[in-house]
C-alpha cells in the first residue's frame, strides 16, 4: 500500500519507456477528442486554512494568502450550484485543520442533503477530536474521515507533528473509532494514515501493526506517499526518485476544482498559496470558471507538455 512500482534500470528499462510514451500519446489524443466535461468530478473546500499544528512535511508555515473561515451561507451558496450534476467526492479541507471550524458538521449535512455527491470526506489530525467532537461528527452522513498521525512512537510523531501530543492524538482516534464500533456504524469509512517518508520509514510495520486490531469493517491503515508539494518543500523520502520520467498531462485539469475559503479557485491541491487561481467564486458561477479561458489555457499547456510554462508543474511528479 502506498508504493510506486520501480522502472526497470538498464537496457531493460526500454520497453517499460516505450510503454510510457505510447500511453501518454493515448491520452493526450483521448483528452482533445473528448473536450472538456461539462462539470468537475471532483469538488474540493476548504472550509479553514487555519491549523493547530506545524508539521514537517507541509508548506503551511510560508503560507502568504490570508487565513481564515469559510462563510456558512457561502459554503450553501457553492454547493447550490453542484446539482443537477454529480460529484464523486468532496474533501471540506484543503491546508488546514477542518474541525477548527465550528460549522463543519451544518456543512456536511448541507452538502450531502442539497447535493449529489458519492463521497464527503475530511482528514483531521486528531488534535480536537474529543469525544464530544466525535460524536457530533458521527451524527452526519460524512463517508469519509482520514485520521492522521504520521508516527507510531512519541518521539516520531512529536519530530514530525510538532506542537502534537502523540498520546492525546492516538487516544483520541482510537476511541472515535471505538465509538463507531459500539454504534454499529459502517460510516464514516476511516482511514488511519500516515506520511511515508525517513522519519518515519522504520515505524511503518508497527504503526500498521497497532492499529489494525482497532479498525471496524471497510477502515483500514492507509501509508501514503509524501508529497514535495511541487518543489515547494524538501524531499524527505524517495517518492520522486522512484517516479517514472514521462508525464502525463495531469487529470485534476479535466475533472477537479478546489475552492480557497475565500471563493478564490484553483485546479490543484497543492497550489497552497493560489498560484494558479482560474477565478473568484464570489464574483463568478462554478460553471462560468470551469468553461472559462484560465484553466482551459492550462489544459493546452499540459497537452503540450509544456511544464515550465507553469512552474507549480513544472517539477511536480504527483498526479
């Protein structure tokens, strides 16, 4: 889980480029057959940018846009333009700790209430996720909720989640899990997760080990890749040296959409600070955006493989 299939090296590493290559002229001539969707598939918000944490293995801490908290009646007003289409999922968070917002669990109602939507989720770092938080999260249809830890020891977690408590955090998880277990509930789905990188590399077993036995039906231990964040940030693992040289016009373009707590939108996650920003919520329409000249501009440069024409891209191996 969460691994990379190595390229082969030498002369045996011919076919696997050839394969490569062919398989990105196939997709490159699918997308500009098929045009451009007539709505994302995937549907980010951010609902705060704000987080209690300061952990190594994201940007946050240069972040230069403003912070702050999603508006309740914009939020509606955002997911009253979804329908009549639908949504394959919804992540309400972005850079930031989403139960920080005193309102998230009105939203996820009112999004999967108003909308059709197959997945909401968020991803928490545990840090306030007290019982009673759990159990307001557990009254909603939320599908989705990602518990982040990144260590199986104090000292791991604590070098890598600075400002957490790694015995509040792992208390805390473990028993909203034990409270979906003692309600019968088969949602939210719970990934427990942590950040493949050196810091923690030698944990990865245990932390599987020790949380496996707590995991209800459909929830599992997910190790995910690390993410440089498009250069933005060191490389602490081998993830990006492990990625195969060809790219791929990326997919977000043609199916996702992320909105900054403040309206403002962008085709990426990991466009922290808004680079790529294709239009203002609080000035267009969703669809207007997603028909509009600034991403589909962004679309042609990654048909033609011109990377260094956006430099959030250009050394980004992710997608």
């Amino acid at each position: 889980m969460g691994k990379i299939r190595k390229p082969p090296k030498g002369l045996r590493s011919i076919p696997y480029d050839l394969k490569r290559r062919l398989k990105k002229k196939i997709i490159v001539a699918k997308l500009r057959h098929a045009g451009r969707p007539p709505f994302p598939k995937l549907f980010d918000i951010e609902v705060t940018n704000h987080c209690n944490l300061n952990c190594v293995m994201c940007p946050r801490d240069t972040m230069k846009r403003p912070k702050g908290y999603i508006d309740v009646a914009f939020f509606k007003e955002i997911i009253d333009q979804v329908p009549p289409h639908r949504l394959e999922k919804s992540w309400l968070h972005l850079y930031g700790e989403p139960l920080l917002h005193k309102q998230l669990e009105e939203m996820i109602h009112y999004a999967a209430e108003t909308a059709d939507i197959e997945q909401i989720g968020i991803s928490t770092n545990c840090v306030v996720l007290d019982e009673e938080r759990s159990l307001s999260l557990l009254s909603t249809p939320l599908d989705m909720l990602v518990l982040s830890i990144d260590g199986a020891t104090p000292e791991t977690y604590e070098k890598i989640r600075r400002e957490g408590k790694f015995d509040r955090v792992v208390a805390n998880a473990a028993r909203f899990l034990e409270l979906k277990r003692e309600k019968g509930l088969a949602h939210p789905r719970v990934w427990v997760q942590i950040v493949e990188m050196q810091d923690n590399a030698a944990e990865i077993e245990k932390f599987k080990a020790d949380w496996a036995p707590l995991l209800g039906p459909g929830d599992e231990v997910f190790v995910k890749n690390f993410s440089a964040f498009g250069g933005r940030i060191e490389d602490r693992s081998d993830f990006y040296d492990r990625m195969p040289r060809t790219r791929h016009p990326c997919s977000f373009l043609w199916d996702y959409f992320v909105v900054c707590w403040d309206g403002r939108v962008t085709p990426c996650c990991l466009d922290m600070e808004g680079e790529l920003c294709i239009g203002d919520l609080t000035q267009s329409s969703i669809q207007e955006i997603w028909d509009g000249a600034e991403i589909e501009a962004f679309r042609e440069i990654h048909l033609r493989s011109a990377f260094s024409e956006m430099p959030l891209c250009e050394n980004c191996w992710g997608h």
